[in-house]
C-alpha cells in the first residue's frame, strides 16, 4: 500500500493536438477509444502490466465496441492476451509466463526460440479462435520481412547485416527499405486502421488458425536473439523477424477519428529500433494527432527497484540468480497496479485534461 500513496503522479500524461483539444474539452470515455497502439519493448511490458489490467479489464469493457489493436513485438504479445476469454487472466499470465523464463549463459537463438514457442503455446492453449473470433477486439501483428543477409540465422552473416542496416540508417531512414518489407497480419473483419503506408515496402495479410501463431513468434524474434520464423503461411517464403525493426513505437498513419489510445513504458515515440540511439530520429506529429499517451513518470521510475522498467538487460544482470529477478520483476508488476489505478481516478473524477501535456 505504500507505493499508492506516494504523493508524486504515477502517469506522465501527454496527446497529439487534436487528442489534447477533444479531452480538455469533453473529458474521456471509453467509447471514444477505437484504436490501441502497443510497442515493442520485450519485459518492459510487465512493468506497465497494471495499465493494460486497468484498460481492458476494467474500463474499455464499460462501452463494448469495436476496436484495433496493433501491436510488435511484445505490443502483439499483450493484445493477443487481452484477446482471450478472460482479458485479465490473459495479461497476468502472459506476465507470468515471461517472468519465469530462465537462459544459461550461452544460449542459442535456437534455445531462445523454443523458449518463446513454450511460452506461447501455455499462453494460448490451444485457445487461438478466441483471439480471432473476439467480440469487440481486431488484431493486428506488425512483422517485418528480411532480405538478404538478415535472412539467415548465421551470426557472422547477421552481425554484418545489421552493421549495414545501422549504417544504412544513420545516413537516411528511408534506406531500411533496402534491408526489411514491413508486413502487417490483421483480423480478417476489419483492415489496418492507417492511412495508405508510403514510407517502406508494406503489404497486409489476413490472420488465421495457421498463422496466428508464426505471426506473433515472428513478431517478437530480434534477430542475434532468437531464430527468424520461416515462411509464414499465407506470406510466402522468407525469413520473418521482429516488428520493431521498423516500428519500435509504431509511428505510423493512424486513420478515423477516434482516440488512439496508447499505453506505452516512455514519454516519447521512437520510429525504429535503430533510432534508439538518435535523439534527432523524431516521429511524425501528423501521425500522432489523435494519440493519447500514458507513459510511467520519471518519480514513479525512481521508486522502482534499480529506478527503472524490468529490460532484457536484466537476464545478463541476475544471470545465475533467476529467483532474484524474478522476485524484481513479480515486484514491478505489482507495483504497476498503481498507473491503472491512478489513470482510472483522473478518467472519473474528471481530472484527466488537466494533466496532458503536448505530445510533439
């Protein structure tokens, strides 16, 4: 109970210009929210649990509709999570079943992978037509396909493909083109909600029973990490990797009127994982009009163990320790209940407008 009664805001708060105009004038509802973006981001995902326990399974459920989640990576994870019967079992287990992976030193992206296809198939249980056949969510799973040398799972070929990618993308990011198709796999009943993709080679497949899995394997498999997923079905042949590749925090053409809801671990929106170290790699403010971005404050980050969000990092940092970051991480979730805790109490007590800041 302490931590909820710090008095230092748990939730930066921050929207695009027409998201900031639309709440400071007409407050919140749920039924305003049509699209939610999630980031790649891998375990720091279990540090914002409690925002997407908050989300869907307490406030969105208030006005049933039909929404799109479009997720890379871990973003994918969580939304294929929340598609399941029970939304909130769903994400918790997703938390759990993370939390406990545990790798040796000197793992191979082969072992990396099985791991992540165990986590997978006791996350769904053979409960994939849940996902597709969801009342009121449309996913949507980001993958990028790799061409040449990053097609292969070699690590001198991959070390020297991604040098050139880190090159390529210094001099322009339009250049990533010559590297990675960004691939968009979504619910058969609704399209993308974006505008037309002109920035990189881009094509849309529908989802089913026989892709859904390889799409979120493919979704979350960075490559020197984990093992590229191989000729999705229905995508042809190719070697399928991480959507963050392109999308880190998924910049993207978000089209309609509705709230872009974005529950996301940083106050800001990156482009590409290549862009991390760029402070001059911006996103595009056309892009995030309509976004309403909820983010960890800098005092809530500094109350946390190590005065951060759980990160991969942590697997090097506890290695030969897995209890001891486990019991981090299980610390992190549970302190995580606080953002929802805190976003619910401004969306009712009518508070939220005052706390938004600009998104740029």
């Amino acid at each position: 109970m302490s931590a909820i009664q710090i008095k230092s805001p748990a939730l930066t708060l921050k929207a695009g210009k027409r998201a900031l105009q639309r709440i400071r004038e007409r407050g919140l509802n749920p039924a305003d929210v049509g699209i939610i973006p999630g980031a790649a981001g891998g375990p720091k995902a279990l540090g914002i649990q409690g925002l997407d326990l908050a989300l869907f399974g307490e406030w969105l459920p208030r006005a049933p509709r039909e929404r799109s989640l479009i997720g890379a990576s871990i973003g994918a994870w969580r939304f294929a999570s929340a598609c399941l019967p029970d939304a909130a079992e769903g994400i918790r287990r997703l938390g759990e079943l993370y939390a406990q992976q545990c790798f040796a030193k000197g793992v191979t992206m082969a072992q990396v992978s099985q791991s992540c296809q165990r986590m997978l198939d006791e996350l769904l249980e053979g409960r994939d037509t849940h996902i597709l056949d969801n009342a009121h969510y449309r996913l949507n799973i980001v993958v990028v396909k790799s061409h040449g040398l990053l097609a292969a799972d070699h690590r001198g070929s991959l070390g020297l493909g991604l040098s050139t990618v880190i090159a390529d993308n210094l001099i322009g990011r339009p250049r990533l083109a010559r590297h990675f198709e960004r691939v968009i796999l979504h619910d058969a009943r609704l399209q993308p909600p974006l505008q037309p993709l002109t920035d990189f080679p881009s094509r849309y497949l529908t989802l089913d029973t026989a892709n859904l899995r390889h799409a979120l394997l493919a979704s979350g498999s960075i490559p020197m990490v984990m093992e590229g997923v191989r000729d999705i079905p229905g995508a042809g042949s190719g070697t399928f990797r991480d959507g963050g590749l392109l999308d880190y925090h998924l910049d993207l053409p978000y089209s309609g009127d509705d709230i872009v809801l974005y529950p996301h671990f940083t106050d800001k929106v990156i482009p590409g994982w290549f862009d991390k170290a760029l402070p001059w790699r911006r996103s595009n403010p056309q892009h995030l009009q309509d976004v309403l971005l909820l983010a960890p404050s800098r005092a809530y980050l500094a109350s946390l163990p190590y005065g951060k969000l759980p990160d991969r990092n942590d697997f090097k940092r506890f290695m030969g320790d897995d209890q001891g970051r486990q019991r981090y991480w299980s610390q992190a979730m549970a302190q995580s209940l606080r953002l929802g805790d805190e976003l619910l109490e401004l969306i009712e007590t009518g508070k939220l407008g005052e706390q938004l800041q600009p998104l740029p």
